[in-house]
C-alpha cells in the first residue's frame, strides 16, 4: 500500500462554522471520510491529522517524511508563515503537496506567497473539498511512479 498522512493546519477543525462562504460547510470529519473511501481504490493507507500548533505540524511532517510516507498539507495559515515547515519538508526529504480549500491567489495579497510551495511537488487550491480529493489522487500516482510500481490508474 502507498502510504499518505493528509495534514491539516491551524483553524481547520472549525470547518463548516468557519467562514463558510469562503470553507463551504463540509466539515474536516466529512473530508476525513470521503478521503478514506478515495483511498481503499487507490490502495493508499491514510493518517489523517490536524494542529493548531505550528511544533506540532513539523513533528508530524518529521514523522511521515522520514519513515516514506507522501504529505498532503493544507498548512492554512501557517503556509504563509512558517520557514519551520518548509524546512521540516525539505529536511526529511518528504514527497508533498500543497493544498488548500479557498483559491488563496484571488484573497488577500498575504495569502499569495507560500513558503512551503517551493519545496512541494504542486500546488492545488481553490476547489474547496475537491482539493483534497485531487491532491491524494496525484500524490498517489506520484508515489506509485517514484516506487515504480505504477497503480492501475497510472499504467493505462
Ligand atoms: C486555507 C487558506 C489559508 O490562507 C487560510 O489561512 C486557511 C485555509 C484554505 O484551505 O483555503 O486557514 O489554507
């Protein structure tokens, strides 16, 4: 199985009450599960995790990058901030993409740098959900080529 731990920053536990005009009202629970479904197809074992705590987040990032595992982060606001997580990423040489719900380029000016963009494979925004469901699809394909062992969704 690919493994592949999807990590949340801070403010996302609140998604569905949170700004939902701009979230929408699915809730992280709801993300949660749609992902998991997505994953049993395309044979990924997932971890699932969310902080508020910027400490925190590079642990987890530590942890999946150094045992092999692909990273899927919605760093939310800590995307802009954080040269701890962009050096969490690029130092345990994991394999990442960025996503996030809202299309931060057509927000506020802050939110259009990302630290950790650099050092990500891609980056996905603005399909609220959906970003999740197309990051995991391409970080699966990723993984699955860099192991060379292409997953029947690549290989056609
Ligand atoms: C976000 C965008 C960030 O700018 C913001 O700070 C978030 C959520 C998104 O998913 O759209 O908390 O990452």
């Amino acid at each position: 199985m690919i493994p592949i731990h999807v990590l949340n920053g801070p403010n996302l536990n609140l998604l569905g009450r949170r700004e939902p005009g701009i979230y929408g009202t699915a809730t992280l629970a709801d993300i949660e599960r749609d992902l998991r479904a997505q994953a049993v197809g395309l044979n990924v074992d997932l971890t699932f995790r969310q902080s508020n705590h910027e400490g925190e987040l590079v642990g987890f990032v530590q942890k999946a990058g150094l045992s092999g595992a692909g990273v899927l982060i919605n760093a939310a606001a800590y995307t802009h901030t954080s040269v701890a997580l962009r050096d969490a990423i690029s130092g345990s040489g994991a394999l990442a993409i960025e996503i996030h719900l809202s299309n931060v380029h057509a927000r506020e000016a802050f939110r259009h740098h990302s630290f950790i963009a650099p050092v990500c494979a891609g980056v996905i925004c603005g399909f609220g959900p959906m970003s999740y469901a197309l990051g995991l699809d391409a970080l699966a394909r990723l993984m699955a080529a860099r192991s060379g062992n292409p997953t029947d969704q690549t290989s056609s």
